[in-house]
C-alpha cells in the first residue's frame, strides 16, 4: 500500500529531469524510492514460493493419509497415468497387460488409472479392453480418477511450441491428478515426462515410466538441422535460416528440461533398441533404464489356421489413424503398384489392401475422412478398404484371410501391429527405420522374416515381389517370422515388467 502511495506522488518528468541531470543527490533520492520497494519484493518471492510449495505438498500428503481408510491402511495405492486409456492402439495393449501383471504379482494393491476419458463408463473401459486385447482384469482393485482437462495435452491446441505447449498441459492435467488421488507409485505408460517432478516432490511417490517414444529425439534435431520438412517441421520453417536457428536453440533447451524431469524416475522401462538409444542419449541414466519389449499376443495368432486357399491377395495394415503413421505413403504404394502391374490387369483386380486402425477423437476422423478421398483422387477406392474399430474376433478373422503386412511410419519406436501381423503368418514389409529395422525385421538373405522399404515404389515393388514369387519362398519367410516373434510374447513382457518395477515395490515395503 505505501508502494503504491509514493508511485502515484512521484513527479515522473521531475524524476526524469533528476536522473539525467549530474545532481546525484537526487538521482539516489528517487532510485531508491523506486527500487527498494523492488529489491525486497524480488528477495520475498523465492521465499514465497517455497511457503507455498511446502503448504501443498503437506496438504497432498495429508489427503493421502485420509484417504486411506482404516481397512485398507496397509493397501498401496499404485497410480497410472494414461489419459487415453480408452484408445484401443499399441500403447493401450502395454497399459492394460502391465495393470494384469501387477494384479497377478501383488495381492496389496489398489490401481489407480488417471484417464480422460470423461465420457465412458470405467465398465466400458475394461470390456474394451478385453474385447480388443482379449485381456480380462479384476474389477475389484481397480478404479478411475477421470481428468477433465485433457484437452491442454492436445496438440492442435498448440499450433506452435507445440512439444512445450503439450508439456506445460501435461503438467496441468498431471496436477489435477494428483490433486484427486495422490499415490503411493507413480507409473506413466505414456510418456509424459513432465508430470515427474509434481508426483515426485509434491507427493513423495516413487516414479516409474515406460516410454514408447522419446518427446524428443536426435533424429528431430537432426531433420531441423539440415532443414528437411516434416510433420515436426513445417516447411517454412525449413526454408528460413533464421528460424532454422530458432527453432535449434528452442529444441536444445526442451531437451534440456526434458532431461531433468526424465531423471525424477526411479525405474525406467523403453520398448525398443531406437527408444533405448534416444532415451540413453538424452536422459544418460543407463543403471536405471531397462529394454521392456511390448506385449504381443503371439501364442494366440502363431495357432491361427491360415485360409491361403483363396485367389484373393489381401494386403493388411493394423495402426491407429494417427499422422505419423503415415497411411498416405500406402495408398501411393498402391498407385505405384498398379503402375507396375499395368500390364496384368486380372492380378491386379486380385489384389486389395485393408486398412485397420482406430479413431481417438475427431480429428483422428477427420484424417480417416482425407484417406478416403485420397484413395478416390487415386482412383484406388475399388482396391482399398477402411476398417475402424475393428473388434478383436473380426480382427483374427482379417489376419486368416491376408497374405501381406504392411506398415509405413518412419522411426516407428516399436511395431507392435507388425509383430502380430508376423505371428498371424503374414509376410511383413515395413518402413526401413526405427523398431522394425533394429528389432523386428530381419530382411538378409538366409535369415529373411520379412522386408524393409523406404518410399513409395519401393513398398509397391516388395509387394510384387511376395507376389510372384514361389510358394515355397513365401512360406520359408512365413516360418522364420512366426518363429522370431516370441521373444515379444505377453509372458515375456510380464516377467520384464514386473522386475522393472520390483525397485518401486521394494522401497513401499511390498518386498
């Protein structure tokens, strides 16, 4: 009050007049009226922020006392943060075999799931997930905590500083979270990193991850770098130097602050040699990082009985409709593909490709709605099926009839839908990156499982290749790829999982 008393007499053309003029008297007379004020409010603000922060980490830790009851004092209350937990993709499939994994391990533990998806009803959410993944979980110990402000994690509310923006709302959502249920263990199967720091320092919970791709990454930097456009890096940017520059010093500080919050977990879990590289390189915490393959259900799919009696030549593909997972680049194999069967017209009307995938929220409709009219501009619309939401039955069923795999994202950190494609008994051709080139694929001659391409005509050339080659090479590429799939199995992610996690257990006295 006194502050702004003096501002409001101040004579600010006399002050201006005194400041300028060689008086020091009264330059020292006015600094210090103006900045005494200043400096003691700078010198408070630290000290009131840590007031602050110490005021509601107690609150956090008291409400999590109370809300332990006295019949479940000794229950450790394990949160998981998946605000898409509804979504029916990869990562869905990782969430709910590891909340399997730990009902099976532990008999002392409530699961928490931290989820957006306010509109459903956590019974849907669970018979989706045993009508997708064929995965059946006890109700008993599971609950919901729905998160009505997922849209700050959403990308297209951030058309610029997009990775910055969606960290800060995963921060926000993240906090609300926390403020709804504060758990004992913190695991994210999400990969949002900057939730780290609230769980860990404002309610004392032991941190786990599992990442399935890094926030960011070299390669990001590198296509920025040498000015490549991307769905990271639009082309104007490309084009211009200085915000070339810009956009370097902006990621090299992201990855910098991604750093630090990555380290406030106890247990880190990444699901293939490409994420374990990037995750090793950024975080550099390589005692505490473990390579957990993502669950597959292979035992189930290498017992299918294929239907290759057929004449149809069906090339399937399993992902969301997600960009990155780049299904335009299939469509344009087709194309190229027909362009080098010009002149076998009847083989061509044999073949057609099915695209499988789920949709997350409108605008993941509004893309599939693109793919459709691009396959008409193509004039592929009689060769080219969309399939949304598939059920888990329909889904075996598709795998039966299919003779070809394809997937087209470029760096895809795993291939979850590759592996299970693989065991289904079709012959896979994947983009020459990521997951599928240093895990998945083996595409040398003599331990061939399938085959690796980059652009258009390369994918429509492999296809023709599985086509007009002999039945008995087809089925040696069949055999080695149901064989090298089940080191991916379910049962292999389970025991990895669990002995990831046994560090956060271990020190909640669960062990």
């Amino acid at each position: 009050m006194y502050f702004a008393e003096v501002l409001a007499n101040v004579d600010w053309y006399q002050l201006i007049d005194s400041v300028t003029n060689k008086n020091n008297t009264n330059r020292r007379k006015y600094l210090n009226i103006m900045f005494i004020p200043l400096f003691w409010t700078v010198l408070a603000l630290p000290i009131i922020v840590f007031i602050l922060f110490i005021s509601l980490r107690q609150w956090l830790l008291s409400r999590k006392q109370k809300l332990r009851s006295s019949a479940d004092k000794n229950v450790v209350h394990v949160g998981i943060f998946h605000p898409y937990c509804n979504a029916g993709g990869g990562g869905e499939r990782v969430l709910w075999c590891a909340i399997r994994a730990l009902q099976n391990k532990y008999d002392n533990i409530k699961l928490i799931i931290y989820t957006g998806d306010i509109e459903t009803s956590p019974n849907a959410i669970l018979q989706k997930a045993k009508n997708v993944f064929n995965i059946s979980l006890d109700n008993d110990n599971i609950s919901f905590v729905f998160l009505k402000h997922r849209h700050w994690i959403e990308a297209k509310k951030y058309p610029h500083f997009t990775l910055l923006g969606q960290s800060i709302g995963s921060m926000l959502l993240g906090f609300e979270a926390l403020c709804k249920f504060p758990p004992d263990i913190f695991i994210d199967t999400m990969g949002y990193a900057f939730t780290y720091p609230l769980f860990r320092f404002l309610a004392k919970s032991k941190i786990g991850c599992y990442v399935h791709y890094p926030i960011i990454s070299t390669d990001m930097l590198r296509k920025v770098q040498f000015r490549q456009s991307a769905h990271n890096n639009k082309a104007y940017v490309a084009r211009n130097p200085f915000l070339t520059w810009m956009k370097l010093v902006y990621y090299r500080l992201f990855s910098k602050m991604y750093q630090w919050t990555g380290r406030c977990s106890d247990t880190i879990m990444v699901n293939s040699t490409w994420t374990e590289n990037h995750i090793l390189e950024i975080w550099d915490v390589p005692f505490k990082t473990h390579r957990v393959y993502p669950p597959c259900e292979v035992k189930r799919l290498k017992q299918l009985e294929r239907e290759d009696n057929n004449d149809d030549i069906i090339i399937l593909s399993v992902g969301q409709f997600r960009p990155e997972k780049d299904h335009p680049l299939q469509l344009q194999a087709m194309y190229e593909l027909r362009t080098l069967l010009a002149h076998d017209e009847a083989l061509w009307n044999k073949i057609q490709l099915i695209i499988v995938g789920s949709c997350r929220n409108e605008e993941d409709y509004e893309r599939l709605k693109n793919m459709e009219d691009l396959s008409k501009h193509l004039s592929l619309e009689r060769s080219v099926q969309f399939k949304v939401n598939v059920p888990y039955d329909d889904l075996l069923k598709l795998f039966q009839r299919s003779k070809i795999g394809l997937h087209t994202m470029w760096n895809e950190h795993f291939g979850i839908g590759i592996v299970e494609c693989m065991a289904a008994g079709l012959i896979m051709i994947a983009h020459r990156s990521g997951g599928p080139l240093l895990d998945i694929i083996e595409a040398s001659e003599g331990s061939q499982n399938g085959y690796l391409a980059i652009d258009a005509v390369e994918y429509a050339e492999n296809i023709l290749h599985i086509v007009v080659n002999s039945s008995e090479n087809n089925a040696n590429v069949r055999q080695a790829a149901r064989s090298s799939v089940e080191r991916f199995s379910e049962k292999e992610f389970e025991t990895n999982f669990l002995r990831a996690v046994s560090v956060l257990f271990s020190k909640s006295n669960l062990e």
